[in-house]
C-alpha cells in the first residue's frame, strides 16, 4: 500500500455502516469497505496513528 499512500486498519464493529458514514467524512481517510463483518478503512499516511485516528471517531 505504499504506492497508494495509505496504511490499511480493519474494524470489527457492531454497526459497520454507521461507521463507514462517519469515516468516510474524515479528511484523513481515503476510503472504506465493508468486507463480510469487517470494514477496512484505507487512512492517509500522513495520519501518525491511524488506529487512534479511527478510534476517535468510532467512540463518538
């Protein structure tokens, strides 16, 4: 995913398409997918922890 520019994190949630709609609207992530029970968002590189990124806006 370096040429891409983006680190990969995949969540496992209750309500992944609530979640989707929220991170999609992020100007940190590139995208997201839902894959089966996970969704795997694709976070700018940029971004220095794009774990703690997504989890900002999964607690809210």
């Amino acid at each position: 995913m370096n040429n891409m520019g983006v680190n990969i994190i995949e969540v496992k949630a209750s309500n992944l398409r609530a979640l989707k709609e929220r991170l999609i609207a992020c100007p940190e992530v590139r995208s997201a997918a839902q894959l089966g029970i996970r969704l795997r968002v694709l976070i700018y590189q940029q971004v220095s922890d794009p774990i703690k990124c997504s989890l900002t806006h999964f607690q809210n």
